[in-house]
C-alpha cells in the first residue's frame, strides 16, 4: 500500500506541476521576458523540485526501502558485455560532446558567434520548442547564467531520483509480475510527459533522452551516472548566448 500511495503521490504531483507549466510557459512566451523573470522561472523550477524528491527520501529513511533500491549503488555491469560497453562508450562520448561545447564556447569567439546566431535566428521563428528552448531554457545575463547552475543541478540529480529511481522500483515493486521493459517504457512515458511544457517535438526528444538514459541506468545499475549526464547537459545551455 505505501508503494501505492507513493507513485500516486508522484504522479499527481508531476501532473498538476506538468499542467501549471504548460501555462506558464505559453505565458511567459507571450509576455517581454526580462531578466527577473527568467531568474524567477528559474527559482520556481529549483525549489519545486525538491519537495517530492525530499518527501520521497523521507520516505526511504523511515521505511524498508533502501537508497540501493533507488539507484544509489555502487557501478554494477550485470549484462552482456557486448551491450555494455556500446552504451557506455554512447554516454561518454554524451559527456565528452557537451564538454567540447562548454570548452568551445570558452576560449572561441568564433564558436560564440556562431552559437549566438543559431540562438538568435531560433528566437526568431515559430517552432514552439526553439523558441522555449531558445527564450527560457538559456540563460542569457551572468545572474540568469548562476541560477541556470542550480536548475541543472536540480534537474539532474531531482529527475533522475524520481523518474529512473522511485519510478521504476514502484512500478517494478508494485506490478512483480510485469516486464523490465514494460516498467521501463511506463517510466521513459511520464519522463516525456513531465517535458511537455516544451511542446510535442520537445515531448519527443525528451522521450527519447529518458529511453538512453534508462538504458544506461539498467547497464550500469547506478544513477551516479545518469545525474552527471543529465547535469551537463542542461549545465551546457548555459553556453549558448554571450552578451558580452
């Protein structure tokens, strides 16, 4: 039962927050966003995060869940080795691609130029998800740039206790009989659906980055991995504009 009443909780909780985005969002597109609304959108998403993830940790300490059961172990490569290390190598070359971004955008005013561009000319358009992508999800001024730092630390350790940790050991736990990859095709759907505040084609793309995620959380039995990945990769929006 306390299974139960958790990913109800859970659910209820991504879906109202899911629902209240959407608004937002078209809200904020509509409206002349200045930096004090973007560094308030940013303060929003930081700390509603952590109610569940807190509430949901509570839970472990004061219950027979474990933080093992959550993913919080140590590396374990249990499956062919074959399939092991191609998913591997895709995360790190994932990681070592955002890193050459972050690098790039450093030491190359060429790279700045061009990216600000990119950024400019998708600001511009009506594709809904570049232009979220493009007007909130980047950080343009020094202090949107700090608070982006704790959006994807948030975001990335948040997301992926919830949805590839408490997720999949609810549902696994709940439904014992169903298949792992049920259980994981019912975990990469809500990981999508909390993302569709970014529009169809951002539901699509999250999906399918929740799908290689899951799969390198079932590789590697950890989600040390997954937090570092998911961090940089919304860290390195914040290395697409410069004003300066």
């Amino acid at each position: 039962m306390l299974y139960i009443i958790l990913l109800t909780f859970l659910v209820l909780f991504f879906t109202f927050g899911t629902i209240a985005g959407v608004k937002q969002t078209k809200q904020m597109l509509d409206s002349q966003m200045s930096e004090k609304s973007r560094i308030q959108h940013y303060a929003t998403i930081t700390f509603s995060m952590w109610i569940p993830v807190i509430a949901s940790l509570l839970v472990v300490v004061f219950t027979d869940i474990t933080f093992a059961d959550i993913g919080f172990s140590l590396l374990s490569f249990d499956l062919n080795s074959t399939v092991t290390i191609i998913v591997l190598v895709a995360a790190l070359l994932w990681i070592v691609y955002f890193l050459y971004m972050i690098i790039a955008f450093l030491i190359s005013a060429n790279h700045r130029q061009r990216r600000n561009d990119i950024l400019e000319q998708k600001a511009s358009g009506d594709d809904y998800y570049d232009l979220v992508v493009s007007r909130l999800m980047t950080p343009k001024t020094k202090n949107e740039k700090r608070w982006w730092v704790g959006v994807s630390l948030t975001t990335g350790i948040c997301e992926e206790i919830i949805f590839r940790g408490f997720f999949i050991f609810l549902i696994a736990s709940i439904f014992p009989d169903m298949s792992i990859y049920l259980v994981l095709v019912i975990a990469v759907v809500l990981f999508g659906l909390g993302h569709f505040y970014q529009g169809r084609k951002g539901l699509v793309i999250t999906t399918l980055i929740g799908a290689f995620l899951s799969l390198v959380y079932i590789v590697s039995g950890s989600l040390i991995i997954l937090i570092v990945m998911h961090f940089i990769t919304n860290f390195a929006n914040a290395f697409e504009y410069s004003r300066e």
